[in-house]
C-alpha cells in the first residue's frame, strides 16, 4: 500500500519564508525538516502524520524516521493558508501557532 501524503504549509523563524512539503500520513516519530531557503533544520515529532507541538534536539537518541528537504521553489513571503478562529476571525496559521505554544519555545 502506498503512502498518503498530506501537504503542509510550514514557517521557518530563520528567514521568515513560507514553504511546502508533503508528509507521509502513515508516520509517527522525530523528523528533520530543512527550510529550502536558509537550510535551519527544524526538529519536530510527528504522531499519526501530523506535526505536534513537540520537538527534540540533537542530542534525542531516537531515530530520526525522515529527513525532508523540500524543494527551493516552495519558499514564498506570504502565507497560502488560513484558518477561522473560534471567534470567525480569520489568522494566518503561524500567528496561532506562536500564540498556543510560545510558552513550549
């Protein structure tokens, strides 16, 4: 059976661009995401193909189950996605990312 892959919108704090990669929806584990514009490595766990608020370091024991490297023609300024808050209020997603797990940084 072939993987699913979702697409993901992802923002690196390095260089403040946006890019896109697809993420196998069948993973659970430590991935390694490079930003295509700066190279930063992003260090993030995923459970049941979603990205959580988790993330290990260099020094985590664990396998590292992927290491994305997503093409530099993803890199953009702007953000694609959106989402509708509680309140209808439409936020761009990395403004609730900061916002739910700035406290976790």
């Amino acid at each position: 059976m072939a993987a699913e892959r979702l697409k993901v919108e992802f923002y690196c704090q390095e260089c403040k661009k946006y890019f896109d990669f697809k993420l196998n929806m069948l993973l659970n584990g430590n991935i390694r995401i490079h930003c295509p514009n700066c190279d930063h490595v992003h260090f993030r766990q995923i459970k049941d193909g979603l990205i959580t608020e988790t993330r290990f370091d260099r020094n985590d024991q664990s396998p590292i189950i992927e290491d994305l490297r997503p093409m530099k023609a993803s890199c953009r300024d702007i953000q694609i996605q959106t989402v509708v808050t509680a309140g209808k209020e439409r936020r761009p997603l990395h403004e609730l990312w900061h916002e739910l797990f700035s406290a976790n940084v």
